[in-house]
C-alpha cells in the first residue's frame, strides 16, 4: 500500500485526538520505529495492524473507522490527483468514480515491482450513475464507502448508494455498489420554457435522433416556437418522417450536459415542422455513442458461456462495443458475475457480406470475449449488459456490415413512410 495513506492516516488520528495518538497506535500495531515515505509502498499486513489500531484508539468498530476515514481521505486526494492530471477539475462524484480505477488508481501503481492497483472496476450506467465492483482481496470496501460518501460532500451532491453484493456478509468474491446522485429534479425534470428560450435566443441548433427499423436517424433543427408544455422545431423532411415512424425523439442541446426525451405530438411535413411534448430528461447523454447501435426488429439467439456454463438469450441491442440481451428470470445470473471474463456466441443475422469486388453469402458466426458490466430485473425477465473485449479488424466489419444492412432496410421503410405522408 502506498505511503500517502498511512502520512494520511497520522493526520486522520490526530486531527480527532491529537499528536500522541498517531504515536499511539503505532505502539500498539508493533511499528513504533516505522517511517513513512509517500514514494514507497509498504505490505498489506502493517495496513491492517494500524486500521485495526487505529479503530481502537477511535473506540469505533473496524468498519466504521474506515468509513470515516475514507470521508477523510477525499479533499487530499482530489487535490492531488487535479495536480498530477488524473483528475480533470470539470469532474464531480460520479465522474471520480468512474475513472476510479484507470487512471487515478493506476496512477498510484507500480506494475514493473508487481504493486497493483486496488480490484476495483467501475462502468458508467447513466449520467447519475455509476456501477462499482471491488474484488480486493484486502477487503477495504468500507474505506471505499467512505471514499464515495465523502465525494458526495466535497462537491455537495445527494450521494447515495445501494450495496447489492457485499463480499464481509455473504459468500461473495466481490462487493457490487450502484452509487447515485438521488435528485430526481435534476435527472428527470426539464423546465422547457426555460431551457428552449436560451436555444431560441441563441438561435442554437438541435441534434435530433430518432429509431426507425432498430437504426437511428438523425439531423439538426431549429427551435421556432415554445411554451411550458411543449415544442415546435424545425427538422428536414427524413428527420420528420423518422419522427412519425418512432412516434418519438431524442434530442441533444448544445448547453445541457445530459440529452432529452420527447413523444411526438403531430407533423406537418409540408411546412418542415413538428411539435414535441411531454418532454423530459434522460439517464444520460444523447448522441456520444463511440459505435453504431442497432435494435434489431427481429431478436436473434447469443449463448453466453460463464466458466464453461451456457446461458442462451436473445439480443436487445448490438453495437461493436457490446450487447444488451434478455435472458429468463429463472437462468442464475446475478451481480456477483459483474466485470468476470465470459464468451459470448452469435449468428450475425447477414444475407451477404461485400468486401471489395467479393461477395461472402451467409450469416456469420462470431465467438467473443467479453464482461458483464450489468444485470438488472424487468417485470418478466431479466436484462444483462455485455461489453465485448476489443475487437479484430475482421469483426468490426462483420458489425459494420450488419448496421448498414440494417440501415438500407431501415431507409426503405423511410421513404416509404415519406410518399405515404406526402400523398396525403
């Protein structure tokens, strides 16, 4: 464990009972001639035997000690890692957390003397949330509570978070936290008035981004009218018609960090406008996707193979850089399977692949390796969010081929749509 956290640990010590007791609690744990150097690393065992004294001198239980010092922790640790670059200053609680591990744990790691960052793995669910999974097996996870409630009052942020697998209370070889700013007026509530008037009087275009065959289509608009309830905008005639066809819309607005959702109210294609309602906020940013995502109409089979036990589901939704799929409630998959390794096999559902002047006939079979990054319940069935290690050359063009097979189909229907309304 590196230095900095026992120089820390002295300082958490005696800022509640003075300067002895850090001399203490070094007395006790056996380590009374013990230096601590911020650019040394020193074993895991002296670790445990100044928590250990440390939470004595306290008189608090083990558990607790480290939660307060984990809180203890947050200020210094910001300041530094905003000093080394680590740490971008636009960032708050859960963008900390998601780059927890890569870079600012790695940052604190020394790999060529095999010191490694703490096991813990995080991945962004939505805008105000963010799943962790610690697998240390120096089962910290309280110092890491500590850490994440701590985040939440340096930045004065609602922080909660919801343990769903805890490694000390079950059985477990990990522990799993969801953390959360718990403020439903910021995720969920937009005021439109307000928020249209600043692109109105910017004269500030939208991004709009519809679905039409599992494919989204998208195009930039105006704002021509608002009020509290709803929207006009201005969007060319393909982008109105994938709005008809959805009967919804997802918009990004160049001042709002995370994107908005919107139900398509009427069209008037004539006139090269639409009028949008019951707007609100989404989980998270709209349009940032770093792969072409493609929902397809006709759900396909993927077996995932977990240490050498095979689940088979169907595919939600695909992209090159991973798959959600649906699986039965009775298939035993829960969080403790979040971030271990599995393969993942699938037919592409491709009639022709063309390369060149060549053209390969037929579905293609793909086997992956892959993460769980998420598994969640619906009414009647269960959900799991895969992410596929990085892929070949070869296999990001089987992917794009799908999503522009997909997307002919998909134009197809569009313009199909458009001779509909324009007949009209």
């Amino acid at each position: 464990m590196n230095g900095l956290i026992f120089l820390a640990l002295d300082d958490f010590l005696e800022s509640r009972l003075g300067s002895d007791a850090w001399l203490r609690a070094m007395d006790s744990a056996g380590l009374e001639e013990q230096d601590f150097n911020p650019e040394y690393f020193y074993p895991d065992q002296v670790a445990s035997e100044l928590f250990t004294a440390v939470a004595a001198q306290l008189d608090l239980p083990l558990e607790e000690m480290l939660e307060q010092f984990g809180r203890h922790l947050v200020p210094g640790l910001i300041a530094m890692g905003r000093s080394m670059g680590v740490v971008d200053k636009s960032w708050k609680t859960i963008d900390i957390i998601e780059h927890l591990h890569d870079p600012i744990l790695e940052s604190f790691s020394n790999k060529d003397e095999g010191i490694l960052p703490p096991g813990i793995r995080t991945y962004r669910l939505k805008h105000s949330e963010v799943a962790i999974a610690y697998v240390s097996k120096r089962r910290l996870c309280h110092l890491l509570k500590g850490i994440v409630m701590g985040l939440g009052e340096f930045f004065e942020e609602p922080v909660l978070f919801k343990e769903r697998v805890c490694m000390l209370h079950s059985k477990a070889p990990l522990c799993r936290l969801s953390v959360f700013i718990d403020d439903p007026e910021l995720v969920r509530y937009v005021d439109i008035k307000r928020e249209f008037a600043i692109v109105h009087s910017r004269i500030d275009e939208l991004t709009f981004y519809c679905q039409v065959g599992g494919v989204p289509f998208s195009s930039k608009g105006l704002v021509l009218q608002f009020s509290d309830k709803e929207v006009v905008v201005q969007a060319p005639k393909e982008q109105l018609a994938a709005m008809a066809i959805d009967g919804k819309c997802y918009i990004a607005v160049s001042h709002l960090a995370i994107g908005l959702r919107a139900v398509v109210k009427e069209i008037e294609l004539a006139q090269g406008f639409a009028t949008l309602h019951n707007i609100e906020m989404t989980d998270g940013a709209v349009g940032q996707r770093c792969f072409k995502r493609v929902e397809p109409v006709k759900q396909f089979p993927i077996t995932i193979d977990i240490e050498g036990k095979e689940s088979t589901g169907k595919v939600l939704n695909i992209s090159a850089g991973g798959v959600k799929v649906v699986l039965q409630k009775w298939i035993e998959l829960d969080e403790t399977f979040l971030f271990v390794p599995i393969v993942v096999k699938f037919t592409l559902p491709l009639k022709w692949v063309q390369q060149g002047d060549t053209v390969e006939l037929g579905p293609q079979n793909l086997v992956l390796d892959a993460n769980i990054v998420d598994v969640f319940d619906e009414d009647d069935y269960r959900a799991v969010r895969i992410m596929f290690s990085p892929l070949t050359g070869r296999e990001l063009f089987l992917m794009d081929q799908y999503y522009q097979r997909c997307l002919e189909d998909a134009e197809i229907t569009l313009n199909k749509r458009l001779d509909t309304i324009r007949a009209k």
